[in-house]
C-alpha cells in the first residue's frame, strides 16, 4: 500500500474532520450544496523546500471557506472557529506536520443569487516525511 503524497492526506484529513462537526464540504470544483453551513476546501500553493538524504520537506498553503446563510452570521463565526482549532491539531500518519497560526478573514458574499456570510481561513503547514528521523 503506497503513502498519499502529503497535500493529498492533509486535504482528505481536513475534509475528513471539517465532515465530522457536521458540516458538508466540497472542491473547487464542485456545485456549492444547498444546505448550509458548508466549507470548500482547497489547496492554494505547494512547494518542496528542503532536500534531507532521505526525505523532502514540503509547505502548503490551504484555504478553507465556511459559507452559512446571510441571517446565521454567529454560526458561521462559531464554525469558522471550531474548524480552526482543527488546522492547528492536524496530524498525519507517517509525516511531522507543523503550522502558523491560521489566519481568519470574514466578509459578505454577493457573488450568487443569495446573499451570504463567508468566513476564509487561511493555514500553511509545514511537512517533512518522517523517513528523515
């Protein structure tokens, strides 16, 4: 059985736990859901920083969205803040996985037919394979 790349597992980890406090995520990719509160996770940037003799280290930077209903701005806060408590707690099996402190941005989403509450946290980790230690 082979490893996932990094990004690969901490995305399905984070999807993983986001599922878990009951909130529905989906990709880039995919239709938004109709039942709110949901998050759409996405993987912004990826870069091998260090070579060690035998393993690499890695950085990533994700973006998580919680998008809730214009009227449950307290709920989307609350999530948005749950969901940050578990960037800072991710672990992945068969990686050291650090972080900086994931930063959270709210604003008012026009961009549909539906006015609604966005809250935009942003985390990069740093991974380094644990076949360096």
């Amino acid at each position: 059985m082979t490893q996932d790349p990094p990004f690969v597992a901490i995305y399905l980890k984070l999807v993983e736990e986001i599922n878990r406090l009951g909130i529905k995520t989906f990709s880039a990719s995919q239709d938004v859901p109709e039942k709110m509160p949901v998050c759409r996770v996405q993987l912004l940037n990826n870069n091998s920083t260090n070579q060690f003799t035998n393993a690499r280290q890695y950085s990533y930077s994700f973006q998580v969205d919680v998008v809730d209903v214009q009227n449950a701005l307290q709920r989307s806060l609350v999530n948005a803040y749950k969901i940050m408590q578990l960037c800072r707690q991710l672990s992945i099996s068969g990686y050291s996985v650090g972080h900086d402190e994931p930063s959270l941005t709210s604003m008012v989403d026009n961009s549909t037919n539906k006015t609604l509450n966005r809250q935009i946290i942003r985390i990069n980790y740093s991974v380094i394979e644990t076949t360096a230690f």
